[in-house]
C-alpha cells in the first residue's frame, strides 16, 4: 500500500467512525430560565444621562483668562534654552538659563 493510499484509507476510517460530541448533539430538553446575556434592550450607543443636572449651578467654574502671553513665553524659552546649548560656551550658557527663567516664569503663570 502506498503512502498516499494508506493516508486516505486512514481519514475515511476517521471519518466514518466519527460521531457528533454530546456537547455538540442537540439537546431535548429546554432551558427552565431566561438566558442570561445581552439584551437587545440594554443596548446603547454614547452617553446616556443618568440624572438631570441641578439649575441654576450655585458655584459655576471660574472664567480662565487668556492664555496666549503664557503660552509665548513658554515658547520663547524653550528656544533660549535650544539656542544656548547649540551656541556652547559661557555665553551659550548664560542664554540657556536666561531661557530657563522665561520658560518657567510662563509655565507658572499658565499653571495658576
């Protein structure tokens, strides 16, 4: 018998021997309860509310003010500091801290 004969011979055995898993059979008897998984009723797609917010609010958030001079001076530094290391030497470092404090200075002011 060749490989090939004995390889076919083999999966038709397999084949014919095979029975369905008792897991896999179907069942007779029906389930006493509700299944337990997704509802098509709970669904939902976004936010839902889950309560109305009270009105008028008591304690609204206070007014942020402007932040484009912050936000300039951070900016600002920031390439100081860059301008400092790429310059080397004493006046590199001297325009790399004075970069720091500006850069800083405006991150203070932004945070508060």
């Amino acid at each position: 018998m060749t490989p090939l004969r004995l390889v076919f011979a083999v999966v038709l055995v397999a084949t014919a021997l095979a029975s369905p898993a008792s897991a896999q059979a179907p069942s007779s008897r029906q389930p006493s309860v509700a299944p337990s998984g997704p509802a098509l009723s709970l669904q939902a797609v976004g936010v839902r509310r889950t309560s109305e917010a009270p009105l008028p609010l008591k304690n609204p958030a206070p007014f942020r003010a402007d932040t484009r001079q912050n936000r300039a001076l951070m900016i600002v530094g920031g390439a100081g500091m860059l301008t400092g290391l790429v310059i080397g030497g004493d006046a590199g470092t001297l325009i790399s801290v004075g970069g720091t404090v500006v850069f800083l200075w405006g991150l203070y002011q932004y945070l508060t």
